[in-house]
C-alpha cells in the first residue's frame, strides 16, 4: 500500500515538473499577448496567472476568468498590449482598446 501511494506520488511530481508546473493549469487553451514595449521581467504573476515572456510576447495558460479581466490585468501590469490571443481568437479592436484602457 505505501509503495504505491509512493509510487503514485513520485508519478504525480514528475508530471508536474515535466509539464513546468502546469498541472494545475485551466484546461481548455492558452493566452497569448503582445506587449507594445517589452516587459522588464521574462516571467510574471499577474492575477494568480504565471506569464512567460520573450520576444515573441508573453504566454500563459487559461485562467478560469473572463479572458476581458485577465487581458486588463496584464495591460495594467505590462503596459499597452498591441493584441491578446485566446485559444487563437484574436480580441477584436474595442475588446482590445478597452483591456488597454487599464494600461499604465
């Protein structure tokens, strides 16, 4: 019985750093942003939400929020977003200029 909860624990821990900590992750698609100027950091929390950044722009999974308060969130944290992505879908231009509106 403890070998295979070890086991089932070990199982569980590998996952979970073989996936890099998106086990817990929303199911259901990805964000994606690009900021108008580069975030300083290459990694960010924003509302509970791990954003990673790069040239490209930022990604994260998809929060159990209205894709409208998590694009807010980042604009406030990141500045003007030159767009928002969710599960490929694009936020049309009042969608968008209305998450800016947020942005510092």
């Amino acid at each position: 019985m403890i070998r295979m909860l070890t086991s089932t624990l070990l199982a569980f821990l590998l996952t979970f750093s073989v996936l890099g900590g998106t086990a817990f992750a929303a199911p259901g698609g990805q964000y994606r942003a690009e900021p108008a100027a580069p975030p300083a950091a290459s990694r960010l929390v924003v509302r509970d939400i791990i954003w990673k950044c790069g040239a490209g722009g930022c990604v994260a999974p998809r929060s159990n929020s209205r894709p409208a308060i998590d694009c807010s969130a980042l604009a406030h944290e990141v500045g003007t977003l030159r767009s928002f992505t969710v599960e490929g879908r694009t936020l049309d231009p009042a969608a968008l200029e209305k998450c800016n509106a947020k942005a510092r």
